[in-house]
C-alpha cells in the first residue's frame, strides 16, 4: 500500500504534532505492508535526518513555511506530489487540508488534535480561528478517515461539526515514551548554571507557559500556597509564550521565594527535573491530551492537574485533581489547597496507564486501522 504523507511539521523545528507524526511514521516503516513517501518544506530536523537515514523517500518543497497564506502555496506542491505518485492514502496529520485538491482516487486520511482555535479561540488572535473554521469545513468535506488523539478530541469536533460522525475513525491517541529512569544519574548543575535542582524539595511543570496551560493560575496559586505555610519550591520548565504571562511572573516571583522559570528545557534537563522533583502539576484549561502527565507517571512522581474530561480520559483516578470550573478566585484557591494535600503517587495505577501508550501497543492499531480501512473500502 503506498502512503504519501504531509510531514511538513517535522521539518526543521518540531513541535507537538511533528514528534506525534514522526513516531506513527516510525510504526508504519516497521509495517511491510506500507510504502512511504514523505512531503516536508525542508529537511533539516534530527528526525528527518534519522527518516532519510532509514531510506525513507522525503521529497522537499525548498521553503520553509511558516503562515497560512504559505500553506495555500505548498499545498500546490500536495497536489502535484499526488499527481505523480497516485498513493493508495493520503495522510494530513496537520489538522487541515486548506484547499480543494482534485484528480486524487485514493483515500484522505487527517488527524484532528484538537480545535482549540474554535473553542479558545481568544489564544489565537482574531484572523486565525476564522481560517480554521473555513479550512476545517473544506478539510471535512475532502476526508474519508479521521484519527484523533482522545475521545476528547473526537466529541468535540462531532459537537461543532456533526457531519464528522459519519467518516471512518479510529483512536489513536499518542506514543509516550518511556525514558531511561535506571540511568547512571548526571548532576544537574551541568545543566541548570545558577539554579541547583538535586535534593530540593520542588513542584514541578513542565509544557508551553501561557494562560492556555493555567500558567497564571498556577502562579498566583503558588503565591497563596506560600501564605497557607508551604514551603516546596516551584520550577517552570518551557518557554513563556505570552507578554502578559511574562509580567505576571516577574511581579509575583520579585514578591514570593521560591520560583524559577527556567526557559526551554531539552530531554536531559526534563529528565533531571523529573528524577528529583517532590510532584508534578499540570493546571491547564485546555488539552489535547496532556503527555507531561504521562511522562511524570513513569517518574512514579504524584501529579496534580485540573479536573478536565481529557484528563479523566487518559489518566482516570490514578492523579490528584482540581476543580477549575469555579470562578477564578475559586479555581486558585482549589489549587493552593491541593497543592498543601498533595496524595502519594498509585504506583499499580501508573503502571497500568502507562502501557497503553507504548509505540508497540499504538503503532499495531494505527496501522491495523489504516489497511483495513483502505483495503475494505477499495
């Protein structure tokens, strides 16, 4: 079965959804039933040099892309790709197929992540959401399959667009790898200059800091958490995306001990973070799915997050929970207080929950999924 797939977001700086292509890319190489080609602007990435290494076809656009009005441009290059190649699927892992493309009999499959654009749209400006709205339609309009990362996802694209029930689906939610807990241990002071991480006595976040993520809940909740008597340190691992985020932590941190915002972190640093901090919290308002959770559970770390449906759906009671639909005075008082009675990690629990995530376990449905859908229909 020959695949062509849109890997544009693995191209030079992987994100989110690069990193979730790449691993089912990986899954399908192992498959002899597939052969792959892959589309990308460029190809620059680790990843896509760890691809090309493999013998994966990439054929490259010459352009790094950036804005919408360039993806119009390369989805020219999409459907020439199609013209010459004729594959059996086309796969858009990208949320979106922006254009009408023609001439193609064989079968479009998208991945919908999320659709934070229609559903917070007020983290995305003004133009951006109504683009997504008009794509997405167009998108649904051209797909014959559909796979989501969560329940979540799928229930609340069928809320805004109904029409969606009706194509072939399939869960596949996301590859969570498991690290190298057993590893030699390395001193964090090779990685974190000025601030020493090892034995400290610390919460943890880790992902994006913006008001999406509950990056100011969590700051003025760790302001009140420190005048209810406690004492952990609270460390930020990601970079702070927003101006007003940025004002935000240096008003509470010049007035509350006990705060680091560290930047970007790369795998090793994650690693050390994770290895010594006391627990781990996620407060976002909205999710796709949330792997950092996944990730703190093969630390055994407890892990305090906001009580969201997607939440419930990947981890069930296995965490700590907040509610965060109350007012906002209310959702950082919850969270103060959790953070006070913070339960032990349920070790059997985390195990359980981690295995469904494995590339073994995902990467066989995935695949499963994707030749008997094409296959049955051809």
């Amino acid at each position: 079965m020959k695949i062509l797939i849109d890997a544009r977001s693995l191209g030079s700086n992987p994100g989110g959804i690069g990193i979730y292509t790449y691993d089912f890319i990986l899954e399908l190489h192992k498959d002899s039933r597939f052969e792959l080609t892959l589309l990308t602007d460029l190809a620059t990435s680790q990843q896509m040099l760890r691809l090309a290494q493999l013998e994966i076809p990439i054929i490259t656009y010459g352009k790094e892309i950036r804005e919408s009005a360039q993806v119009l441009k390369y989805f020219r290059f999409v459907q020439d790709s199609l013209d010459f190649y004729k594959p059996d699927l086309f796969w858009e892992p990208n949320n979106l197929i922006p254009v009408r493309l023609l001439r193609f009999e064989g079968k479009f499959l998208i991945t919908i992540h999320d659709i934070f654009p229609i559903t917070d749209p007020e983290t995305y400006g003004t133009i951006y959401p109504a683009y997504f709205k008009h794509c997405l339609k167009k998108t649904l309009k051209q797909a014959d399959m559909i796979t989501y990362n969560s329940v979540e996802s799928k229930v609340s694209l069928e809320r805004y667009y109904p029409q969606a029930e009706k194509l072939s689906h399939y869960i596949s939610y996301i590859i969570v790898h498991k690290p190298n807990v057993d590893r030699q241990h390395v001193s964090p002071d090779v990685y974190f200059k000025d601030v020493k991480i090892d034995g400290q006595d610390y919460f943890l976040y880790i992902g994006t800091i913006e008001r999406r993520k509950g990056a100011d809940l969590l700051l003025h909740a760790y302001e009140a958490y420190r005048s209810l008597g406690g004492t952990k340190l609270l460390y930020l691992g990601g970079a702070i995306r927003e101006p007003e985020i940025q004002e935000l932590y240096q008003t509470i941190s010049e007035r509350t001990p006990g705060i680091h915002a560290l930047g970007y972190v790369d795998d090793e640093q994650k690693d050390i973070l994770y290895r010594n901090c006391s627990g781990f919290v996620f407060p976002s308002r909205a999710e796709g799915f949330g792997i950092p959770i996944i990730e703190a559970m093969h630390y055994n770390k407890p892990i305090l997050a906001s009580n969201l449906s997607i939440f419930k759906e990947t981890s069930g009671e296995a965490i700590n929970y907040f509610d965060i639909n109350t007012s906002p005075e209310e959702q950082i008082d919850n969270l103060a207080n959790a953070m006070l009675n913070l339960t032990s990690a349920d070790l059997a629990a985390y195990k359980t929950i981690t295995a469904r995530y494995t590339p073994e376990v995902l990467g066989r449905g995935f695949c499963d999924y994707i030749y008997s859908a094409v296959t049955e229909e051809a």
